[in-house]
C-alpha cells in the first residue's frame, strides 16, 4: 500500500512524565514519520468534540477531563499503511492486555491513562487530521 497518513495524540499521562521524546523514538523506530507536531492544551469543548464517537459511554466525561488535564502534542505520521502501523505499535487500549514492545505496553497508566491517541481508519484519520492541522502545517 502507498504511504499514507494518520493522526496521534501525545496524551497528558506522557507530556507531564516528559516522554514525549519516547513515545516519539518508538513511532519512527516503527517507520512513521513526523510530518506535522504541535503542543497544545485543548478545551473541553474541543476535547468534547473531538471524542464526540464516546459521548454515549460511560467513561466520556472522565476521557474528556483527562484529556484537557495538560498539554498533548497532536501529530501527523506519515508511513505505509500508516493507520494499522500506528495501531500495531500503540498496543491495546487496556495496557494490560497490550503486547511486549507497544508504546502502551511499555509507557501507558492505565485503560485511560494510555499515553496516545491513533486514528482507526483513513476516512477518520482524514477527519482528525484537519481538525487540528491546516494543510500548509503539514510538511512532508
Ligand atoms: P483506542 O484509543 O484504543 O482507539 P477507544 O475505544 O477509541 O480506544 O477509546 C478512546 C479512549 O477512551 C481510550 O484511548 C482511553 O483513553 C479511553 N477509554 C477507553 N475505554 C475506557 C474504559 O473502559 N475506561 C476508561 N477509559 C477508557
Ligand atoms: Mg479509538
């Protein structure tokens, strides 16, 4: 498949342990590239929107105030088959149940505390991408 891209969230579980840099290494170690970076602190109304799939589960208030709890570094991965690359090296949503070597493996919390954020599918990962990004900030 052609190289394509998705979209990462840094989550505030990693930006307050200052492993940005880590969970970074582990993404080009799986061959995506940083096309795009930035460090924000979102609102709620923007974390509200952006996780607005997960406003029927019972755990979406507790996600959106974590997520808006400090900065995160939102990003653009350019690789092929970018989308299920970023997945396989994330690992499993519960840390626990995630394999040897996945960043959320190696560096989550826990099931919300999970370090990073990566799109499920191109249509989605279109979507996320220009929720966050202006194209000329992508730079690839
Ligand atoms: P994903 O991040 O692996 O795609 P989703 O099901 O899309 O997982 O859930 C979005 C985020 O919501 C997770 O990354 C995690 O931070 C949080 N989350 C998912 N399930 C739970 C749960 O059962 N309890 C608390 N937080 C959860
Ligand atoms: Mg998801």
């Amino acid at each position: 498949m052609a190289a394509n891209r998705t979209f990462s969230i840094i989550k505030p579980d990693a930006t307050r342990r200052n492993i940005t840099g880590a969970v970074t290494k582990m993404l080009e170690e799986a061959g995506l590239r940083v096309v795009a970076s930035k460090r924000i602190h979102m609102s709620r109304e923007q974390a509200e929107e952006f996780y607005g799939v997960h406003r029927e589960r019972p755990f979406f208030n507790d996600l959106v105030t974590f997520m808006i709890s400090g900065p995160v570094v939102v990003q653009v991965l350019e690789g092929e088959n970018a989308v299920q690359r970023n997945r396989d090296i994330m690992g499993a949503t519960n840390p626990a149940n995630a394999d040897v070597g996945t960043i959320r493996k190696e560096l989550a919390e826990s099931i919300e505390a999970n370090s990073v954020h990566g799109s499920d599918s191109d249509e989605n990962a279109a979507t996320e991408i220009a929720f966050f990004f202006k194209p000329e900030e992508i730079v690839g």
